[in-house]
C-alpha cells in the first residue's frame, strides 16, 4: 500500500513537490486554502531565470544606501512603521552580502539555477504546456556606461564560471530588437538561456492538472490545523481529517507563522511586489521581457497583456497594498514604450520569501519525523519550483539528492 503524503502550499514550488512524489509511488494531497497557483506564483515576471546564478544581495555602497533612505524609487519601497522589527532581518541580509560572504552563498545557490531548466522543461512536457513558454531569453537595458560596463564585466565572469551565455547589446540592437522601445540608453544584455512564461499562473495550473492525473488530489484545508498524529501527521480539511507519514510544508511566506506552531524559529522577511497588466497604444508590439535596470522595473509582454513589475516592497505580510512603486514604475515605461490602458481593476500585490542568506530552506526539520520544509525561495520561486520539487521528493523517498543541498538545510536556523 502507498504511504500517504501532505504537501501544504499549492504554489509552483508545492504542485512540483506534489508531481515528484506522486511519480516515486506515495499518495499525495495537495492542501491550500486557495486554488493552485494563486498567491505568490501568480504574480511573478514569468522568468525561468537559468542566468540568476547569483541571488539578489543587498545594496552595500553608503552612497545607494543613502539614496534608498529617502524612499522615493521604483526598486525598493518601505513602510516606515515598520522598519524597526525588520531591523535584524535586514542587518544579517546586509552582511550576508558583502563581496565575500556573496561570492561563497553564489556557488551554493548556482547548482539549484543550473538545472531550472531541464527541470521545468521535464513538466512542462508532461503536462503539454509548451504553448505557454517561448525560448529566447530576455534582456535587460542601462542608461549609462558605468552601470553597462559593470554589468557587461559581471555576465563575462558569470559565462566563464557558471556556463551563463549572453550577448552585448549596443544601441543599435536595442533599437532592432525593440523598434517601439524609445530612449537613450547605452547598451544592454540579452540573456540567452532563460525561458519565460506567457501565463505564470496557468503554468502552475497546468502542473495542478498533471499531477491529477498521476492520481494525485487537490482539497482546500488550513495549515494551522496540522499536528502530529502518532507516527505521522493530520491535518483538517474541507473533506475532513486527513492524516499522512510525510507532511511537506511549503508555503511561501507564510511558512514562519506555520513553523512557529510547531517550535521553529526562521528569519524569513518578506519582499512584496506588485504588478499591472496594459495595452500597447496603436499597433506598437513589445518583443521581449525588458529590464529598465536602472529604474527598477520589468515590462513582460504576456497573453493578459504587457505585465509591468516592481522591486521590492519591505513591509509586514499583511500591510494594505500601497503601490506607490507601481505609479513611479509606470510613469517611467511610459517614456521608453507606449503603454495604453490598465487592464486590471486593481494593482495585483504578491510577497517573496526570503531568508537572510538568500538560500532557500529545503530539507527534512530538525526536530520531528516525517516533516520537511520547502520555502524561502526569494525572486525565483517561479525558477526554482521543479528543481526544489524533485531534491526535496528524493531526500523523502532515501534516493541520493541529484545534487547538494547541504547550504539549504533547515539546521542552519533551527539546530
């Protein structure tokens, strides 16, 4: 008889967790208080970003520093009240990212990037959603030289160390690529190995259904109801109680509260973003996901229409939306692109979880049997979905992990 397994959090993250253990034979149930694919996945800038071999640091210089103080710009928003409980976070974030610290976390993290990719490509196939992806990279775009030059300097060292491949741009090519795209920029990069995703959230629903189909179920229940249960676990569920020998929880920004219940203690901050959908005006056409990298702000061309995202956002989980950077980000792109209408009612706001080291936490917990953890995933959530999917589903199952994850265990917060 199969074993049963729980896996809490319907996100790209829990759906792959989800394939890959119903693949290796245990019968899985799937758990959210929402459909699949409607939270932090749902919002993303659809990226498989197998060029990310380097996690988003903290800004070190004094001067930038200095200049995100003042809290007027599109990368980076904070609500003020409640910056002192963020204090401790944001320090040991800040640390983790000098030149040292970060060049070690980045040769931790790369082998998780590394094989986005060809993971994703795996369940992309299996669940027939090759219609959603298109395989020619994305670019990013500088205004000045120095800001080209640095990035130029860091995709080369990236190519040689982590097999990244790019192109330099030059204005002229800027120009061909995008022919609606205005502006005096200096050059840019187009990273070649990236994939993007013209619907994130039916990408996920499109690993929803081929988990179904391995036999795999969905039901709606509330992870606060979780708890030990003889040798295993039970939880609550809108079917009624369902118990398991192996619980996964992975839910996002919300796995803090839920870890807290059970006497864990992780550092996880959360990075909140927002995102609109627009029109192009007249018969202009974006090309290709763009990066003004100097202003903060991604325009994404996607099926509901042109998606323009923001950086990030540092305040409380459950602050109203204030999508200031939204309004900054849109005044800006309306100078490059011509933009048209929104085409949502409102602003979409989602929340990345993020550990201060900027590594996931990926692994059975410390202090209990049967429990695992999946969460912390930052701006690649989205990227690194399958990749945490299968590891964490071979850790689960006594198969050797297809690669280290030693720097994403739990025991580095919770000894």
């Amino acid at each position: 008889m199969a074993k049963n397994a729980i896996v809490l959090g319907a996100g790209i993250v829990g759906v792959s967790t989800a394939i890959h253990l119903q693949r290796r034979g245990r019968q899985v149930t799937l758990i959210d208080r929402k459909d699949p694919g409607n939270e932090t996945s749902f919002g993303n800038a659809g990226l498989i970003q197998r060029e990310g071999v380097a996690p988003y640091g903290f800004p070190q210089q004094l001067g930038l520093l200095l200049r995100y103080a003042l809290n007027n710009r599109i990368d980076a928003h904070y609500h003020l009240r409640t910056l002192p409980s963020q204090i401790a976070f944001l320090a040991r974030y800040w640390w983790n990212s000098n030149a040292r610290r970060h060049a070690i976390i980045t040769r931790a993290y790369a082998p998780l990037i590394e094989n986005s990719i060809v993971e994703h490509k795996d369940l992309i196939e299996a669940s027939q959603a090759e219609g959603l992806i298109r395989k020619d990279g994305w670019i990013k775009i500088f205004r000045t030289e120095a800001k080209r030059d640095g990035a130029f300097a860091e995709a080369a060292l990236w190519q040689n160390e982590f097999g990244v491949e790019y192109d330099s741009l030059t204005p002229a090519d800027i120009a061909r690529m995008e022919p609606h795209m205005t502006g005096d920029f200096a050059g840019g990069i187009h990273w070649r190995d990236p994939w993007s995703v013209l619907d994130p959230h039916a990408l996920t629903s499109a690993y929803r259904r081929y988990f179904e189909s391995l036999g795999g179920r969905f039901v709606t229940g509330d992870a606060a109801s979780l708890g030990p249960f003889g040798s295993g676990w039970k939880i609550m569920t809108a079917e009624g109680p369902l118990e398991a020998e192996d619980t996964v929880m992975a839910l996002g920004p919300w796995a803090a509260v839920a870890t807290r219940r059970l006497g864990y203690s992780f550092p996880l901050g959360v990075k909140r973003g927002y995102h609109m959908h627009y029109a192009a005006e007249g018969n202009a056409v974006l090309h290709n996901w763009t990066l003004d990298a100097e202003r903060g702000y991604l325009l994404a061309p996607m099926n509901r229409g042109i998606r323009l995202t923001t950086g990030a956002e540092f305040a409380t989980l459950d602050a109203p939306k204030t999508p200031v950077q939204l309004d900054r980000a849109e005044a800006v792109a309306r100078t490059i692109f011509p933009l048209g209408g929104r085409l949502d009612p409102e602003p979409w706001m989602g929340a990345r979880p993020c550990t201060p080291d900027m590594m996931p936490v990926i692994g059975k917990a410390p202090r209990h049997q049967g429990l695992w953890f999946a969460f912390g995933h930052a701006h690649h959530g989205l990227t690194l979905g399958p990749v945490t999917g299968r590891v964490l589903a071979e850790l689960i199952t006594g198969e050797t992990p297809f690669i280290d994850i030693a720097a994403c265990s739990p025991q580095r917060f919770n000894p």
